[in-house]
C-alpha cells in the first residue's frame, strides 16, 4: 500500500484484523512527535456558531473586544463578509481567493446567497463542497485520499435508523433543493446521502489552540487513525492546519491511536457513544480491561480510592453497601442523561446543583461527568468575569482531576488548562479577594504554573506552534510586570510542575487546603 503523503516517516498504513486498516509506528516514537501533518484538508469550514467569527478559509478568529483570558496577543484578526453571499468571511483577500477558486466558494456562494437571511446548516454546507470536490476526481479511481475512496457505512445508518437517518435524509434533500440554483451543477438527494454517510463516519471537529470547538473538517489522512480510549496520540489544529501528536512513548510496530470521543465519561457512555455515531463495539484495552480508573469511588471511611470492580476498600477493607454506590453511579449516569439531551438546561445554576448531589452522593472528583461539570461552570463564571469562584473549580481540576484522567504532564489539554488557570490567577492576584488563602504567595504560584506550562508546550503543542508563542510571550510579561525574586532559582523549576518544585511546598499544600476545604462546601450544600 503506497504511503499517504503528509504522514511522518515514522509511521506507515497497514491493513488491520479487525478494523479495516490503520497507521502503525515504523520506529519507536517519542512522547510529544509530530505524526501527521496536513496544512490543507479537504474540508474545513466554521461551524454554524462560528461563521461570523472566523475566516472561512484559515479558520482565524476575530478578534474581540473582550479578549478571552486563553486568547491574549494574537495578533488582531478583522473578518470581512464575502459580498455575494454576506454569509462568509475572510481575514484576507488571499484568504477569500483560495476558497474561492480551489475550495468552490464560487460554486457555493449563489446557493448561499439564494439561501439568505437563512444560512444552512453546517452538515449541509459540506456536503455539497463535498460533491461538488467529488467531480473533480477521476471517477472510479478509489484514489487515497478522495472523497470517493471514503467509507459511507450507510448501512450502519440505516440499521440505526431513527433521528441519525431521518437527518441524513432530511439534510441531504434539502441541500438538493437549495444546489438548483447553481448554474454549475446539481445534486441528487441519493448521492448527497452519500456524501452525509461519509462526512458523520470520517469527520473530526475542528479545535482551536485551546480545544475549543469551531468548526468541522473532513481530511483522509485524519480519517487514517483508529479509536482507542485509551489513545497514544492525539488531533490537534492550529487554525485549519491538522496534526497528530504522539502522548506517549509508541513502541515499533503498535497501532497508533486516536479517540473520536469524549473520553471523561463511564466506558458504558463511551461504548454507547461509539456505536451510535460510528457502529462499531469498542474492544479498546481500556475497554477490555475490568478496571476502569475514572469509576473508582471513594471510600467513605477512610477516604481512600475503591477500584470500580469492587465494593471493598483496599485501604481499610471497608464494604460499602452495594445499593449504596449503585445508587451514586446511577446519578451519575442520569446526571449525563440529562445533559446530553436537545435543549438541556446547562445553566450555572442547574450544573452546581447537579455538581452538589453527586459529591453528596460520596462520588470522587474523577467519576463522569463531575469533571466536565467543574469545567463548564469555570467557563462560565470566566464569561461572567466571577474569577474567585472559577479559580477554585479550575483549581480542583489541576489538583485533584488531571493528574489521573492525563497521565503526562504534557497532555495538550492538561497544558490548556494549566495555561487558563495560570490566566485567571493573574486577575485573583490583581483583585486579592477576600477568603482565598489569604497566606498564599500568588507570585510564586503563577511562575510555578506557568513555569510548568512553558516546559511542557513543545512537547504538547510543537515548538512552533501559534499557542507556544501565546504561552512564551505571557512568560515574558509575566517576568516584567510581577518581577521575580532572584532567589527563587525560578529557571530550575522549568517544566517541572507546581508539585515538583521543593520551594512551592508550602504553596502547595496551602492549594490542596482551598480545594479539599472547596469540595466539602459543595458536599454540604
Ligand atoms: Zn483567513
Ligand atoms: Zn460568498
Ligand atoms: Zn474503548
Ligand atoms: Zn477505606
């Protein structure tokens, strides 16, 4: 099989037993390797939130008026409408060119502009950019890398039936409907259901730097990689440039490994997840294994972590009534119910009651989907400028979630995550508010913090990256504004993380205070 382009030497394409092919490591690769590298996939284009705020082209974002605390110096970024449609955007004329010419922005743009004020739906959108690719091709050559030689799974589709194919019909004739207008070329329903098979089997979300969501991409070479739940790399974008990055150290000759999914949630949510979207049954080794760390409980006596395939604590033998935490973990999982259903209420206040019970319910901070609760209430309270308050959620995470959901410190999204942290520790530090660990040398936190970041962004973003300029210049900002004792040895702690640093002890355990002090509010509530 002819090696795909783009692909790092290091890897190769290799038919696979029991999941059509996948990519393979050629040679042991290191943690924090580039693997893929694509500058230009088939399809990339906002989604239907960000089609007003990023290039549709690039994928820049505009630059607001109240920058975002993960978004500091980038350079300002002004959008302007295509005038023939007033649908799209670019950041530049070469932007708006290439898009038009060689991603059929000319073919789209009448289709839009008969559309307007309504603007189609994102899955529509590419679809018919998909089509319309499609033609170019030579028909029949199944060439890597074409839109024909993609898997549909239709079957799949049909079997599921229900919502998911009603929508594949229901989109593809609409888009059918709307393509008339083209002087060019029209579509069939039949063959844009095709297209939509395609597109929901093989497409990725489009992330920013910092694992936002905008927008959605379709890229064969993306398309390559299998699931697993337990990945040992990972997809990432800076702006419509795709790459996957090694996380960890992949022998020569292991499969290597991507999730599609949301990987904070039961291996139950995840399995049901998989089938649903992309009809296959997870045999993943975290799957596989009767262990699952993110569902171990915790021990009402001594604290200590039960092991999700037993009810006796292995610190001090204690059983905990097994109605007891069945009942916890069926709230748990009703909680997530709940939140993935259309037109959930996911506000603020809704999410810290549902934050309370569980942790009343005895749940760690680890068990799904407590930490993805503590995340978006930090983005909220972020939006709403509440920095005391999202501190101590984002707080919680860094010290009691990511070190065993991302067991490298150079995860990207540990790095994300650490970097919004340090981010919001700068307003705390400004604001000083009142019943914070008044005795806490914020100073030292945030270099400890962004030290940690700063050592850890090549590996987990690359060297070049525009979110290693990001973090690179904070760090000089930072040195300037706050000033750094010299005394400190500051430039020993590099990469090291706030706990490993011997002269953030102190600082340390005064951290782990707030947030043990934190959650036992929560409980109570
Ligand atoms: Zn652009
Ligand atoms: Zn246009
Ligand atoms: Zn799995
Ligand atoms: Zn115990």
């Amino acid at each position: 099989m002819s090696q795909p382009a783009n692909l790092s030497p290091s890897a190769y394409l290799k038919d696979h037993a029991s999941a059509g092919r996948g990519v393979f490591a050629s040679t042991l690769i290191p943690p924090g390797t580039e693997i893929l590298n694509v500058t230009d996939p088939l399809i990339c284009i906002p989604d239907d939130a960000h089609l007003d705020t990023c290039c549709h082209y690039c994928m820049a974002e505009a630059t607001d008026e109240a920058s975002s605390v993960n978004q500091a110096y980038r350079p300002p970024v002004k959008l302007s409408y295509c005038l023939g449609c007033r649908v799209v955007k670019y950041c530049s004329k070469a932007c708006q060119t290439t898009d038009w010419k060689q991603k059929s922005h000319k073919y789209e743009c009448v289709i839009y502009k008969a559309q307007y004020p309504r603007v189609l739906p994102v899955t529509a959108r590419a679809i018919l950019r998909m089509a319309k690719q499609f033609l170019s091709e030579t028909p029949g050559s199944n060439i890597v890398g074409g839109i024909g030689a993609l898997k549909a799974h239709a079957e799949g589709f049909v079997k599921v039936g229900g919502d998911r194919w009603e929508m594949a019909n229901l989109t593809a004739k609409g888009a059918a409907e709307f393509s008339k207008v083209s002087k060019q070329v029209s579509f069939e329903p039949e063959f844009l259901r095709d297209m939509y098979c395609k597109l929901l089997i093989n497409s990725a979300t489009v992330v920013t730097q910092t694992f936002d969501p905008i927008g959605l991409c379709l890229a064969y070479q993306g398309a390559m990689f299998n699931h697993s739940c337990d990945p040992n790399a990972i997809m990432m974008f800076d702006g419509r440039q795709l790459s996957i990055r090694s996380l960890k150290e992949i022998p020569k000759d292991a499969e290597i490994t991507i999730s599609y999914i949301d990987n904070l949630s039961t291996r139950k949510e995840r399995k049901e997840d998989l089938k649903s979207r992309y009809f296959f049954d997870c045999a993943c080794s975290l799957c596989s294994s009767d262990v699952q760390p993110l569902e171990s409980s915790r021990c009402p006596k001594c604290k200590g972590s039960i092991p999700s395939n037993t009810t006796t604590c292995p610190n001090c033998n204690q059983i905990t009534p097994d109605d007891e935490l069945s009942a916890a973990i069926a709230l748990a999982a009703s909680t997530t119910t709940q939140r993935t259903k259309r037109n959930a209420d996911k506000s603020p206040t809704t999410t810290l009651k549902s934050l309370q019970s569980l942790y009343s319910a005895n749940l760690p901070p680890t068990f799904p989907p407590i930490p993805q609760l503590h995340q978006d209430l930090a983005t909220s309270y972020i939006d709403e400028a509440n920095w005391k308050t999202a501190f101590l959620h984002l707080l919680t995470l860094y010290v009691k979630v990511y070190p065993a959901v991302y067991a490298t410190p150079y995860h990207p999204v540990r790095v994300v995550r650490t970097f919004t942290l340090a981010m919001v520790l700068i307003q705390i530090a400004v604001d000083a508010p009142e019943g914070l660990g008044e005795n806490i040398d914020f100073t030292k936190v945030l270099y400890g913090l962004l030290t940690e970041v700063c050592g850890n962004v090549e590996k987990s973003h690359g060297g070049q990256s525009t979110f290693a300029e990001v973090v690179r210049r904070k760090m000089e900002e930072v040195k300037v504004d706050i000033g750094i004792d010299s005394n400190w040895e500051a430039d020993k702690w590099m990469g090291k993380g706030l706990r490993a640093i011997p002269d953030l002890e102190g600082e340390v355990a005064k951290i782990i205070k707030i947030v043990d002090e934190f959650l036992e509010t929560l409980k109570s509530n």
